[in-house]
C-alpha cells in the first residue's frame, strides 16, 4: 500500500470508528469494496443494517476533496489505485 491508500484507510477507521487490518486493505480493491466493507465493519460492530450506500457519499466527498480526484471519475467499480491514481 501507498501512502496515499493508507490515508485513506486510517480516514475511514476514523470517520466510522472500525478498525480495517492490512489484510483486508490490500484486498480492497475498488471505491465498491471499500464502501461495502466499511458497512460490513460498521454493521458487526454497532448493529447497524447498512449497505454499500451509506458510506458510498463520504467516500466519494474525501476521494474528491483531498485526492482531487474528479467526481465524475468515481463509482463503485472504479479502482481505488489504477482508475482514481492513488498510491
């Protein structure tokens, strides 16, 4: 992981309060996989019954605010690293 994907993982362990082990980081691969893992961590450890969508929005808002990626380049099949450019 670069530094870059690790940023972005250490934003989504703190903007939802879960923790995501490298394992399952290096295997996250799209905007899709990172959105439905953050509701899979989020559902175990607060009981919530979220999907993909909820965390989808913020996602997208940091992609673009911080990384400057334009919105219009992001969904959920694209590539955290080969579509959106990060390292």
């Amino acid at each position: 992981m670069g530094l870059d994907t690790v940023e972005l993982v250490m934003w989504v362990e703190e903007e939802f309060g879960i923790t995501v082990s490298d394992d399952e980081a290096s295997v996250t691969y799209t905007v899709g996989d990172l959105a439905e893992l953050i509701a899979q961590k989020v559902n175990a450890q607060y009981g919530k019954s979220w999907t993909y969508a909820e965390p989808l929005p913020r996602i997208i808002d940091i992609l673009v605010k911080d990384y400057g990626v334009k919105r219009e380049r992001i969904n959920t099949a694209s590539r955290i690293v080969d579509d959106l450019g990060l390292e």
